[in-house]
C-alpha cells in the first residue's frame, strides 16, 4: 500500500488545554515590545505541541507473521506526524487551526515476505472485523444484503463463484457499482483438494478472467469452496498474485438457523481482527442488521478483506487541532 502525505479534516477540540501548552493573551504593550520573543515562544509551543500530540496519537506498525494456528496474519501500517510540514500548513491558515500532515509508516515485515500461507484473520491489535460473503447461490437475498449494508455504511467482501457471475451478471455489476469488494470463489464450487493441478490453474485464471471480464475487476482473494484446501492452491494463488483466504468466525448459516442464532454465533465468538464467514440467505439478511448494531455497541470497525491483506488500519489519525477559546 501506498499512502501519499495528506491533510486530514478531522477537527479535535480542547487538546490545546489539555496538553498543558497554552497561549497566553499578551497585551498590545508586550506584543509591540517583545514581537520577537513571541514569535519564537509560539513557534516553541506548536513544535512541543506536535512532538507530544506524536507521542499520543502516533502509531506504530504492527508486523506481519506466521502462527502456528491462524497462518499468515497480515500486519497495520503505523502512522508519524511531519511536525515540519505541519508547521508550514498551519501557517498559511490564519485562523489558528493546527493542521496535522502524517507520514504512513509500513511494517518492518510485510504480507507479501511472508511464505504462502492462508488468512484466516486480520491482526487483533485494532478492533475490526471484516464481513465475507461466498456466492454461489443466494441472488434472492444480495439486494436486502447490499441495502443493509449501505443503511449502515459498511463495505463487505463477496467472494464470486464464476458460474454463478455468469447468470448473474447485472447483480454481480450492482456488487462492484455499490463499492463492495470482490474475491473469486472459484467455479462450480468443487473440493480444489481433488482436483489436478491443471485443472486447479483453472479455476484461478477461468474464474479471474469471467469476474473481469463481467464486471471489469481485477481480484486478488481466493476463497476456497467449502474452505477446502492444501498447500498446491495457496501457492497457485500467490504465483497469481492472490492470497487464500479462509475465515475465523463461520456462521453457519447455509443451513438456514434463524436470525437471532446467527447473531449469537458471531457475538460469542468475535475478537478483533476476526472474519466473519456469511452466505446470501433469508436469515442472514435478517440477522445482518442486528450483527451490525451489536458489533458498533462493542466498538468494533468494519473493513474489507481486500483492506486485510493491503494492511490497511480502519481508523486514521486527526488532521487539524482548532485551539479552544
């Protein structure tokens, strides 16, 4: 991931005073006759300012590594604040807001370093959770997904199966137009542990070739049907540019439990960082709503799978202070 330097728009109030770093109000006699001092005195305080605003709301990359249960667990771009160019941005505005420029820091140890492995979860040093939904069938039930995902203004990831791409073809561009993210599921749902190696490279390229050709994406995330798998599709995958995604809190709604036991599920088993497996079904369009109320009531974020793997963190730093008077 490329992060470029930006200017946020955030605004935080009453940090001036809480940092202990007030401005006094000189009078009109000690401005004219200390206009230097002043200067210098203010310049100091913004410097010590945006050193500690650094210290507190800096972040530092987390790494990406290899568990022992949970596989390739991808690692979070950290953040700095450029205390020189906030300096320059705060000057030009004239009405004392401080504007904070943060550099993107990567990890030392990256996603892509790591041995061809599968994703089974995100780090659990941020809370989030990533909402995933493997199609192969279900097209009944992906409108009343896909608005209760825009009521909530959260982005999921649809893992596509090409046949079903194939007859769904205006369903599968609405999943794209929605700004939803986009994975292959393979084509015809079959068990890849069967399957030869030839016919495995298939299933990558055949697949990627119909979602871009239908709905004009590029993927890079593979979900195993069924979540069956071995060490021949993952590193097919990665010689193709795409990482094996399975998932780290399985619903097990394709055998239709009602709404309220598919909540019950996530809520007693979510951690941060978790993946949450989903299917287009009666009750799990009943249920999502519920999910979604109950998992911002415990503070959690929600990200894309795509965000996952791209180490991409769910929240971001301030970008201007406004001094509180």
């Amino acid at each position: 991931m490329k992060w470029r330097q930006v200017i946020l728009t955030a605004t935080i109030s009453a940090v001036f005073l809480t940092s202990g770093l007030t401005v006094a109000n000189a009078s009109l006699t000690e401005i004219r006759s200390s206009q230097t001092t002043s200067a210098e005195k203010t310049q100091k305080e913004k410097v010590e300012l945006l050193a500690e605003l650094n210290k507190t709301l800096g972040k530092e990359p987390v790494d990406a590594r290899v568990d022992r249960v949970w596989h390739a667990i991808p690692g979070l771009y950290g953040w700095s604040l450029d205390i020189p160019r906030s300096l320059t941005e705060s000057a030009k505005d004239k009405s004392g807001v401080l504007h904070l420029v943060w550099n993107s820091v990567p990890p030392k140890t990256r996603l892509k370093a790591l041995p061809p492995e599968p994703i089974y979860r995100g780090p659990a040093t941020e809370k989030s959770a990533a909402l995933m939904f493997n199609v192969a069938w279900g097209e009944d039930d992906i409108p009343s997904i896909l608005n209760t995902l825009d009521k909530y203004h959260v982005k999921a990831t649809f893992f596509l199966d090409g046949d079903w791409v194939q007859k769904n073809q205006q369903l599968a561009r609405r999943l794209a137009t929605d700004g939803q993210a986009i994975g292959s599921h393979g084509t015809g749902h079959p068990d890849f542990r069967r399957l030869s190696d030839g016919a495995l490279v298939r299933q990558v390229t055949a697949t990627n070739e119909r979602i871009l050709h239908t709905i004009g994406k590029k993927v890079d995330l593979l979900a195993p049907p069924a979540g069956a798998y071995d060490g021949r599709i993952v590193r097919l995958a990665r010689q193709h540019n795409m990482y094996t995604v399975l998932w780290t809190v399985d619903t097990i709604d394709w055998n239709r439990p009602p709404a309220n036991v598919i909540v019950k599920r996530v809520m007693t088993r979510i951690e941060p960082g978790s993946l949450i497996l989903m299917h287009p079904t009666p009750s799990t369009a009943a249920a999502l709503p519920v999910m979604i109320e109950r998992l911002q009531e415990e503070g959690y974020q929600f990200k894309t799978v795509e965000a996952v793997v791209r180490e991409e963190p769910v929240a971001h730093p301030p970008e201007t202070l406004r001094h509180k008077s």
